[in-house]
C-alpha cells in the first residue's frame, strides 16, 4: 500500500499559481491524510460531509487467501474422499466385509474411483501447500497470537458457549477473535496436519512406515483420516451460520481484510 | 498500512486488497470441462513425480509374522478379464526382449534356480482393502541379472497371458523385495493368483502385481500402452 501523499506546505501556497482558472476558497481545507494526490484546488462543489469511521485490518493477505483456497480444496478433498471410500467402505482388512458407512453418490466427486483419485491426489498438494503458506505466515508474523487457542483462554469458553447457545449474558469483547472462535480455528489447523499426516500414510505406508506405526498402522490411518474428516464437516455448519449471522460486515472482512467498526474498537468516538 | 479515517478512503483500500485476492480465480479452471482432464493429469503426473523421488530402493516394505497371515482361501483376487486363462503350464516360458544381453525363452525351472526368497508382505489394493499374504519366487533383480539386462534401462514392460499388461520403473524392479512369485503359502500359484508367474511388489498397488507373466521387456521408451490400468486414469507409479 503506498503512502498516502503529503503535501508540503509551501506547495499548497504555490498551487492556485499552476492553475490559476481555480481559486482556492478561503478557509478550505485540504485533507493531508488522503491517500491519493491532493487535487488542487478543491472543486467548487461542496464535498459531502464524511462520517469518521473506525476499521480495523483484521484480516492480512496470506490468511484471506489460504482461507478461500482451504474453502476450495477441503470441498474438492473431501467429495472426492468420500468417493475413494465408496470403493471400499471400511476401516479394517479386507475381512469381514461390511459397508460400515454408507455415502450417497450425490456427495462425491470424481464419478468413479479413479477419478475421484485424481482430484484428491492433485488437491492435497494445493492443501499442504496453503497450510504451509498460512502456518509460515502466521509464525513469522506474529499474527498466530491473536487465534491460538491458550490454556489462558479455557476461563472464557463456557460463558461464549453458554451465550450463544443457551442466551446467557455476552461476555465483553477484548480482542479480535473470542475464546470459543480461538478454539475453533485452532482445531481446524490441527485437523488440518491430522488429515495430511494421515493422508501421507495411507499414499505412502511403506515409505512413511515410522509415521504408520505412530499411528497404529495402516488401517488405524484409514480410521484417523475418516475421522479428521468428520471433524471438518462438524465445524462447516457451525462456521458458516456464525457468518451469516454477523452479516456482510464481518463475512467482507475476509474478502477485503478490513472491518468497519469492530466493536473491540468500540469507544468515544474522534 | 494508514487506517482509513471516512467511508470514502475505505472503499479505496478494500478494493485494492480484494484485488490481491484475484490469482484465485486461476481454480476456476478445473470447472471448465476442457481444462479439467490435463490440469488433473498433471496433478497426477506431479503426484507419480514426487513418488518417484520419496521411493528408496534400500527401504524395505514391513514383514509380518505367519501368525498375521490372511489365510489363503480368504485371499481375494481382481481379475480384470477371466480367472483362470487356461495356460498351458508344461509349454509356458517367459520371453524376455529389449536391453538384454540374453534375449530369449526362459522356463520356469530357469527362474526356480534363482536363490528363493519367501516373504510375508501387505497387497494393497487400490480400492482400500488389503491383505498380508506369504510369497515365495525369485528377486527380480536377480533375474535381471541372469538375462543381462542393461542396468541404466528405465523401464520395464510386462505383458501376460490374459491380455493384462504392466510396465515397471528400474529403481522399484531392483528393489530387494520385488519378486517373480511362483509361490504363495508354499504352493504353485494357484490359477486365479496367476499361475504359473506374477509379480509380487510389496512396494506398489496391488495392480501393479501383473499376474500371469508371458514377457518381458527392458526399455528405455513406455509408448501409450502403460499398463491396463494406468490406461483407464489411475497412477503409473502407483508406489506406497
């Protein structure tokens, strides 16, 4: 973002000279702070009377973008993951065999197992590579402080839980993200690594046959993967009615990075 | 970044940021019916790349105890044309081409001379289902050796008797654990296991297990014809 021009002074003296069909009005005002070149002199039209705003930056790049791209690739990831589980709905051996979990078609993508495996194996590089992107981020920036999750923040989860879902009383707002949402977001990253390193074993149990015994073998991976998976589709509903019930304002913000009016920043006003 | 003060300098600095926000819409291209096969084969293409690179020759495939076995009569098997292509197993040899020293016919017993090595390993089916099953044959490499093959060679081709046909990167052929199976629990191969020779890669997807073996060619070119399955869309280097 550039720096909003400054003019100096003595320019603003100089400037009915340049152009001198146009007077300056005594009195006017120039804004210093406007972000694009002070147009001189000020048109004859009486600018409208603007209302001071607050808004916050809440929102940096690498964390709008990886959002949108994880909103992608966790739909593509896990239709067509459900489609690779229609080939074999189970968690053990081959025996005994059971559809355990049955997925309707409808929910799939990929039409057939191996396209399914196409998509799924083309997406998991863009997913692990927007969570390296977001991670890196996060942890050079400094920005993870304000959405980790913290022993510090347990006091605070029973009261959000017991005002949103049982209309208690709201706590106060003292920062950009509420215990409840820091708890949220923070499992979403760890379902996050869960579902890749899952991932890793069951595309590469023998090369990655460390990280397979970790996790209780093969089929136990299969199982972990699955569940990771529901982890996600139990937070998605609960995500997206959280955003439409805080209205455009909130959801833009993820668009755009800013906030108008966040009520952290609530307060006298300039 | 200078926090803007009115409505105005807002509008001004959210359209620029959703601007940044635009290299997104370069997705939009797997909806577009024309782009989506190439765009997915090159995932698939970069998935078989980095595979290639993950794969260690030296890194050997777990090994299980007999107790671990999947019993025989409950081993399934996928055939893709018929179970059993009645092959006459008093004339079967395999014919072995390409870049080899010596090209030519060989017999079972040829191969059977080779050092045998049994083995308890994982078959993992594409699908998700596997079993843990004892093979018994000798290592590829050691074949490669006795027929000559040019070492530098990347690939190796496979046809068999019931019109299947596989093809093989060099550094898996030459894996420790990568074996011409004539045996499983101690028997012949039985014919829906693909009597009288197969492969058994414990590193691979179980598709890769051609059974049935007739051929066998070294090259260093693979042509369209990548092995029956790879054909239909699923990986080549299909390596766990």
């Amino acid at each position: 973002m550039p720096e909003p021009k400054k003019v100096p002074e003595d320019k603003l003296k100089e400037a009915p000279q340049e152009q001198p069909q146009e007077s300056l009005p005594e009195g006017a005002k120039v804004d210093l702070n406007a972000a694009e070149p002070v147009p001189l002199p000020v048109s004859r039209i009486p600018a409208p009377t603007v209302e001071t705003i607050r808004a916050a930056y809440e929102h940096p790049w690498a964390v709008r973008f990886s959002h949108w791209l994880n909103a992608i690739s966790l739909f593509v990831l896990s239709t067509s993951g459900l489609q690779i589980f229609r080939a074999f709905p189970s968690f053990g051996p081959r025996l005994p065999e059971k559809v355990l979990v049955h997925v309707p078609p409808t929910v799939t993508l990929g039409g057939w197992l191996g396209g399914a495996l196409q998509w799924h194996l083309t997406f998991m590089w863009i997913f692990m590579g927007t969570g390296a992107l977001y991670l890196g981020d996060q942890f050079l920036s400094g920005h993870y402080r304000t959405v980790l999750f913290t022993p510090r923040d347990i006091p605070g989860v029973w009261p959000m839980v017991r005002h949103y879902f049982l209309f208690g009383p709201k706590p106060p707002v003292t920062g950009q993200y509420n215990p409840l949402q820091k708890l949220a977001y923070t499992a979403t990253v760890l379902l996050g690594v869960a579902s890749v390193l899952t991932g890793i074993v069951l595309y590469k149990p023998v090369q990655f046959s460390g990280l397979a015994w970790l996790m209780g073998g093969f089929h136990r991976a299969r199982l972990w993967h699955f569940v990771a998976l529901c982890g996600f589709l139990a937070f998605i509903p609960g995500h997206l009615l959280m955003v439409i019930l805080h209205g455009w304002n909130n959801f833009s913000s993820m668009g755009t990075g800013w906030k108008k009016n966040p009520e952290y920043l609530a307060g006298p006003s300039e | 970044m200078d926090t803007p003060q009115d409505e105005r300098q807002l509008k001004r600095v959210t359209r620029r940021q959703l601007l940044t926000l635009t290299p997104l819409v370069v997705l939009g291209a797997f909806a577009v019916p024309k782009l989506r096969r190439p765009l997915l084969m090159g995932g698939q293409k970069f998935s078989d790349w980095a595979s290639a690179q993950l794969f260690r020759t030296r890194h050997p495939a777990t090994t299980f105890p007999d107790s671990d076995l999947t019993p025989l009569g409950r081993f399934p098997y996928n055939s893709y044309d018929v179970d059993d292509p009645e092959i006459d197993l008093e004339s079967w040899t395999l014919t072995v081409s390409g870049l080899v020293k010596k090209p030519g016919a060989y017999t079972l017993a040829q191969i059977q001379a080779l050092p045998k090595v049994a083995q308890n390993t994982r078959h993992v089916c594409v699908e998700g289902w596997d079993v843990i099953g004892n093979f018994a044959g000798a290592r590829l490499v050691d074949f490669l050796a006795l027929v000559g093959a040019d070492p530098h060679a990347r690939f190796l081709t496979f046809a068999c008797a019931d019109d299947y046909y596989e093809s093989l990167d060099m550094p898996s052929a030459v894996h420790p654990q990568s074996l011409l199976c004539y045996e499983m629990y101690g028997r012949p191969l039985l014919p829906g296991h693909g009597a009288p020779l197969r492969l058994s890669l414990p590193t691979k997807l179980g598709y890769k297990s051609a059974k049935y073996l007739t051929q066998l060619t070294v090259t260093n070119e693979l042509g369209d014809r990548r092995g029956y399955w790879v054909d239909q869309g699923y990986s080549w280097f299909a390596g766990l």
